[in-house]
C-alpha cells in the first residue's frame, strides 16, 4: 500500500527516530556526495575542471576503466582528487549532518572515497570506508599491501598540469610504485587487485559496536544516497543489521530508489528526496520542501 505523506509527517518521524535512538549508524553512497555539490554527472562543472577531456566527448568525473594515455589520466586525477578529497573548506551539508547525530552515539560506514566526513567533524575512528580512499594509492600489481598518500603526489602533479591541454607536462612526475617501480592506481576497489589493509580494522571496530548494543537499545540507520551501482555495499547491509538487531530501524533517503523490503515494514521509512532536502529540513525547518513524494506504510 502506498499513500502520500507531507513533508512535515515524514520529517516528524524522522525526527522522533533520531530522538528515541540510543546508536546511530550513518551510511551513504554517491547521493550523498553529490547532495553535497560534488556530482560526478554534472557537466558544467565537468567542463569546468576538465575542458581538455570534455572536448574528447568525456562528460562524467566516472573515469574508472576510461583508456587514456598516462600524462592524461593522471593530469585527471590529480584535479579531480585535490578537488574532492583535498579541498580545505568545511563542507555545509556534512556539517549539519554532523550535527544532527553529534549528540548520540555514532558511527558511519560509506562508499564514498572523498572523506568528506572525517573532514567536518566526524570521528576518523568510527568511519569504515570499504571501496577505499582517494587519499592513498597503491601498486597496481599489487607488489606489495603496502600504500602511501596522494597528497604530495597530487601537489607535484598539479605543479606539472597543463590545464588546456590536461596533460602533465613532465613524465618524471607521473607515479611509479615505490617499492617496484610498476605503475600505480588510486586505492579504492577498481578490481581484485585492491589493497583493503588499512580499512580492515575499522570494519573489525564496527562490527564489534554493533555486537555490543544491548537489545534493548534503539538503533538508527540514517541512509543516504545509496543506489544500485553496488547495492551489496551499503543497502544490503544496513536492511540485514536492521533485520538482526531487534530494536534498529532503517530510514532510507533516496530520491529515486527510496524503496524497501517488505519484511521491514514498520520498522523502516522511506524518504524520496535528496539527502540534502532532508537535513535542511531537520536542521532548519523552514527550509523544508512541499513533499518527499510517496512512502511505503
């Protein structure tokens, strides 16, 4: 069954869930990102950051698996990584997230490689990223599970970045794998060759809070702009903690795929609208939009 429900119904109950909860777990895919003012499929901006590929025909900053030649696709990444993952200024929408859950006892697992929360707020300590970072790379064999940061290597790439043309301009620059010298890819999940060390024990750290929360506590699962690109990363698991822990429930904020399962009925909410019309609304009321369109009873 389905009936509409105001702006206001919706963002009440949300606001009651967040209020009765003891634990949050906050998870996010792309849409949170992209709520944020960084959408990979905005090509204004595209065009803006990257005129030389958007005359090749490019228009999305999803440039995994795109053949380029080594000078243009790190002349790519070292704008699209300083822009996304390096940019010094306090993010707003990660900001009133923080706090809204700043009070409770929180956690956050993400796809999203850009650390925007660690950047504003949140404890680097309880945020398991699975797919990686765009702060670390790694040996493409692997040669080794070792990994090391992008940000000095960003630095002298964007040193060397011919902006019309976007290529770096000097080879010496291009990354080479420290300790083999082969070539070298961002450390986020492209294929089996990623190198997941580092993000193992925030992983073994959530899982033994989730372990703990008495059964009798109230969890909520505050999800944001997770789709279907990789379902089994964010979407999945947060129905099956919501499934197993008997007092946890499950918003799910989701423009266009705010759907549920079933067997969570009552214990789950969908929210069709952008992460960024929800917070707005709990943080600042009168900001808040006309609908959130149809919800599932």
């Amino acid at each position: 069954m389905r009936d509409k429900q105001s702006a206001a119904d919706i963002t009440a109950t949300v606001r009651a869930w967040l209020d009765e909860a003891d634990h949050v777990l906050v998870t996010a895919g792309a849409g949170l990102t992209a709520a944020a003012g960084y959408d990979y499929g905005d090509t204004g901006r595209f065009k803006e950051l990257f005129p030389a590929l958007y005359r090749l025909g490019l228009r999305s900053r999803y440039m995994v698996g795109v053949p380029l030649p080594p000078e243009l696709l790190w002349g790519y990444w070292a704008v699209h990584i300083s822009d996304i993952r390096f940019d010094p200024r306090p993010n707003r929408l990660y900001q009133d997230l923080h706090a809204l859950v700043k009070d409770k006892d929180t956690w956050v697992m993400t796809s999203n490689v850009d650390a925007l929360f660690a950047r504003n707020a949140f404890d680097p300590e309880r945020i398991f990223t699975p797919q990686g970072d765009y702060g670390r790379y790694q040996c493409a064999t692997p040669c080794t599970r070792q990994t090391w940061s992008t940000k000095p290597r960003v630095e002298q790439l964007l040193k060397a970045y011919d902006p019309e043309t976007g290529m770096i301009t000097d080879p010496e620059t291009l990354p080479r794998c420290p300790n083999c010298g082969a070539d070298v890819e961002i450390n986020v999940r492209i294929g089996p060759e990623f190198v997941d060390d580092s993000y193992l024990p925030a992983a073994d750290r959530l899982q033994d809070w989730l372990n703990a929360i008495p059964a009798e506590d109230r969890l909520l699962v505050l999800e944001f702009g997770a789709g279907f690109n990789t379902p089994g990363v964010i979407r999945r698991p947060g129905e099956h903690i919501t499934r197993h822990l008997p007092g946890a429930r499950l918003v799910r904020v989701n423009p266009e795929h705010a759907d549920l399962p079933n067997d969570l009925t009552g214990r789950a909410l969908p929210v069709a609208a952008r992460a960024d019309h929800l917070i707005s609304t709990l943080t600042r009321p009168s900001s808040a939009i006309s609908t959130y369109g149809d919800y599932c009873e």
